[in-house]
C-alpha cells in the first residue's frame, strides 16, 4: 500500500512541476531511459520530450486530476487541462514505474472541451 501511495504522490507531483516549469523537479522523477509517446511521437527520449512537450512559456492554467489508478508498475490518469487563453481539453495518459522513477509514459489525446 506504501507503493501505491508513493506512486500516486509521484504522479501528482510531476503534473504540479509541469505546471510549474519545473524541469528539474521532473528529470528527477524519469530514468535515464525514459520514453514518451503520444499521437504526435513515439518513444522520444527524454531530451527530445523536454523540448517537444514542456512549453517554451507558460501555456496552462491549470491540470485538474479527475482519475488517477496505479496498478503494480502502471499508472493511469484522467486529467482536464486549463489552458491560460481560456481552452480546455480532457486526456488520459498511461504512467510505466520502474522503482521510484517513471520510465514511460503514453498519451491518448482526448477531447476540447
């Protein structure tokens, strides 16, 4: 159960840094193999997400966490994004552990809402 509430913690803290621009909090919490893939990319590394996938200025308002289930080593998330222009949109994203450290994730684009 110590797992699962570490991961939870986990998950929700890299949105936060996200939202913060906090690229370090982030690669602290992706090994060094990490991979992102997404309708727009598959498998980058984390060099290629951190310039692809974090913005280059803020870019959102805020993330709000609607589903969040971590099963063994997987994570998945629900998640409404608020953008600042006022847009918003529904994901889902799939969160692979390795340890204490994320070493994939996968995005499945929602809707705008």
């Amino acid at each position: 159960m110590q797992s699962v509430n570490r991961r939870t913690c986990h998950v929700r803290d890299l949105y936060s840094a996200y939202l913060a621009d906090r690229k370090d909090i982030a690669g602290a919490m992706l090994t060094e193999d990490f991979t992102f893939s997404s309708p727009r990319d598959h498998h980058i590394d984390r060099a290629a997400y951190f310039e692809r996938c974090w913005p280059k200025e803020p870019l959102f308002r805020a993330i709000h966490i609607e589903f969040l289930a971590i099963n063994g080593d997987e994570a998945a998330v629900r998640y409404r994004a608020e953008k600042l222009d006022g847009a918003s949109f529904a994901n889902m994203e799939s969160l692979r552990f390795r340890g204490d450290r994320i070493a994939s994730v996968e995005v499945y684009f929602g809707r705008n809402l």
